[in-house]
C-alpha cells in the first residue's frame, strides 16, 4: 500500500465515522489496520511488535526485522536512548503483534 492509498483509506474511514455509519471502536480498528500494512509495506520484510513492560515503552508498536532490532526500535522511538548517560534502561520484553 502507498502513501496516497494510506491517507485515502484513513480519510474514508474517518468519514465513515463523521457520518455515522461506523462507532469509534470500528474506526480505530480500520485506521490501525491500514496504518499496521502501510508500515509493513514501507519497512519491507519486517514483522509488527510491540513492547510490553515499563513506562515508557509499554505498548509501542515498532515494524523490524528481528526482536532484537524491534527492542532497538522502541528504545529510540520512545526517547529512552536519548536520555542522560546514567538512566536505567525501562525493563520490557517485545512480542509479535
């Protein structure tokens, strides 16, 4: 899925919703859905994880090849990496999502 086909499948089911043909839980799902191929796709042969743990990190959604660069992912996604030398690393493990 492209860019173009992403964004087009997100604004119909936002429409969906504003219309009323589709609840907030329905639209949530189709817009994770769509973003969950778009981010496959464009990351290539990766696998969806997530992280479950300690904050701040619990629940992050990463696409990577390995859990081993999906625990990578998430540590840079959520800043961790970046903190002053000396903070401990949040305790989490991540799972195929």
């Amino acid at each position: 899925m492209d860019r173009i086909s992403a964004i087009r499948n997100v604004e119909d089911a936002l429409r969906e919703f504003e219309d009323g043909d589709a609840d907030l839980a329905a639209t949530e799902r189709r817009v994770a859905a769509v973003l969950r191929t778009y981010a496959t796709e464009f990351d290539g042969e990766g696998d969806v994880f997530r992280a479950v743990g300690d904050d701040p990190v619990d629940g992050t959604v990463v696409v990577a090849p390995s859990e081993p660069a999906a625990r990578e992912r998430v540590l840079a996604a959520s800043g961790v990496d970046d903190a002053p030398d000396g903070g401990e690393e949040p305790a989490f493990d991540v799972e195929r999502f």
